[in-house]
C-alpha cells in the first residue's frame, strides 16, 4: 500500500474515534441504565400480571375438578355402602338359618347315635372244603340279615 492510502485509512479511523467519542459524550449512560432498568420492570410485572392470569385459570380448573372428583368419589361410596349393607343382611340370614340347623341336628344327632350302635356287622364265612390238587379253596360272604 502506499504511504496516501495509509494516511486516508488512518484519517478515516480516527474520524470514527471522534465521532464515538462526541457521542459517548452527548449521551448520558446513567439515563440509558435507568431507562432500560425502567423497561425491565414494567416487562417484568407485564409477565407477572400474565403468570397470575393464568394461575388463577388453572386453579379453578383443579379446584372443579377436585369437587367432581369428590362428588363422584361420594356416589361410588354410597354405592358400595349399600351393597354392603345388602350383603352382610344376607350374610346374617345365613348365619341364623345354619344355627337353626346346627340346633336342629344336634338333637337329632343324639336319637340317630342310639339307633346306629344296634347295627348288625357283615362277617365273612370261611367254608371248610377240602382242596383237590390244582384248586384253591373258595370262601363265601354271609350277608347280615335286616
């Protein structure tokens, strides 16, 4: 490069610099802080007013879901209360009805328990044969008469 272009460039720069430099100076950077700190804020409690909005949206959506819910939960109750109630009333007429049975066939069981020791026992009888050679002896049942 020759030594004008170096020159040209180099004036080109530190007009830039002084242009920066009487900016910087025009401009207060504590008034651009404030006004950016300002903005922030009021971005920021936008977005909180938002958040709200919809928090609130979504706790009473749960808050009626949880109140069907419970309703449902509450009729189902009720439901099973009853059966229930219908299943041990038949559980109780079970449990009378065997007792009367129970009574009911221990006194039998006592006149039955007299009458069953009277029995007559099967026997066998064993009949005296004499035995030919190449035959077993046979033996015979005497059935007890009624």
């Amino acid at each position: 490069m020759s030594e004008e272009t170096k020159n040209k460039v180099m004036g080109k720069i530190n007009e830039i610099k002084s242009n920066i430099e009487t900016f910087i100076s025009d401009v207060n950077v504590s008034d651009i802080k404030s006004s950016i700190n300002v903005m922030v804020k009021d971005a920021q409690k936008d977005f909180n007013k938002l958040v709200d909005k919809d928090l609130d949206n979504v706790k009473k959506k749960l808050q009626k879901e949880k109140e069907d819910f419970e309703a449902k939960a509450k009729k189902f109750l009720e439901g099973q209360k009853k059966e229930l109630a219908t299943l041990q009333a038949k559980f109780d007429k079970l449990v009378k009805a065997t007792a009367k049975l129970k009574a009911a066939k221990s006194s039998s069981t006592a006149k039955s328990a007299a009458t069953t020791t009277s029995k007559k026992k099967v026997m066998k009888k064993v009949s005296k044969a004499t035995a030919k050679p190449g035959f077993k002896a046979k033996t015979t049942k005497k059935v007890a008469s009624k």
